[in-house]
C-alpha cells in the first residue's frame, strides 16, 4: 500500500513509449487506492528517436503539482545510452532508484550516485518475445517489471491488471510477458543504508 508520495521520471526515446509507462503506472497506483496520481509528458520537439521525458506522481492524497519531476524517488531509463546526458539522474533523491533498461549489471554502469541502481535487458526480452513495431523495440511495458521488482511501490498484478484493460487481446499477452520476464532478469546494487 503506498503512504506517501512518490515522484517519478521517465527518460526514453521518441517511440520507445515513456509516456505510455508514465501513465500505466499512474493508473496501476490508481487502482491501488490512490487518490492522487498525475502522468504527463515533458513537451518539446517529440521524434522518433529524440530523447524525452515524462513525470508521474503517485500519492495516497490528491495531487495538486503539475510540473515536471525535479526531484524525483526513481527515474527509468528506457535507453541507456542517455546514461550521458547530465539531467537524467540529476535531482534523483537519496536512496533514490535509477532503474535503467540495459545488459549491464548496476555496477558496470559505473554510475556515481547517493542512489539504488537496478538493471534489466528490456530491450533482449523484447527481441526475443517479438515485440517489435515498425522496426522498433517497443520496451515501455517490459521496463515497468524492473521498475515494480527494484522499488516495490507497485504489486506486478496492478499492473498487469492495467495492461489487459488497456491493450488488445492479441498485445496483452505478450506485453505482460515481457513485463514478467523482465521481472525475473533484473538485478539490483543497493547503496549502504
């Protein structure tokens, strides 16, 4: 059950579906008894393939707070070559959670931070269940299997419960076995508490 706010932002690419993630996780918190939740993107020249970004705040009391996330308890990395840019975990709390879609175990990423790092292949588990739309490895849903093992905020049963409200009965699926795959691969480095 969650008792408190929680602030969280997505980093992606234009396509790869942050805003999507964003807002599941808004409706799975919704669905869990919480009255405040808000997901919006971060709006600017949004491509294929340009780096975007999306907020989503969850809290047991309403939500008054529309702006971006600058502070945030988790942000998720949709693709880790964004790693690079600076304001990815810039503002990320202490015992904060960086959770972040690559092959790399948390300590490889050699990422210095007051933060929690779990990763997962996302994108490896895409590839390998087919789920792949124009040409591009869509790793929105499988991500949130890493964001729910690492943080613990959610129950994986919301949001596969959100999943199947939302997508088509041919894309349910396959995209609630990403999520579970993903789950199950991800791996975690804890800072001393």
């Amino acid at each position: 059950m969650i008792t408190r706010l929680y602030e969280i932002r997505w980093h992606g690419r234009g396509g790869q579906g942050a805003i999507t993630a964003a807002k599941i996780v808004a409706e799975a918190a919704y669905l869990e008894g919480c009255r405040g939740v808000t997901a919006a993107p971060s709006f600017g020249a949004e491509r294929r393939g340009i780096p975007v970004s999306a907020s989503t705040r969850i809290s047991p009391e309403p939500v008054m707070v529309i702006s971006q996330v600058e502070n945030p308890d988790v942000v998720v990395v949709l693709d880790d070559t964004l790693l690079k840019r600076q304001e990815v975990t810039g503002g990320l709390v202490r015992h904060g959670w960086l959770v972040v879609n690559s092959r790399q175990h948390p300590k490889e990423l050699k990422i210095a931070g007051d933060f929690n790092i779990a990763t997962a292949d996302a994108t490896g588990v895409c590839r390998e269940l087919g789920l792949i739309v124009a040409g591009l490895t869509l790793v929105n849903t499988a991500i949130l299997g890493a964001f729910v093992y690492a943080t613990q905020i959610l129950d994986i049963a919301t949001i596969e419960r959100v999943i199947r409200s939302r997508f088509s009965d041919s894309a349910t699926d396959i995209n609630v076995a990403a999520i579970m795959e993903t789950y199950k691969i991800t791996e975690l480095e804890r800072i001393g508490l």
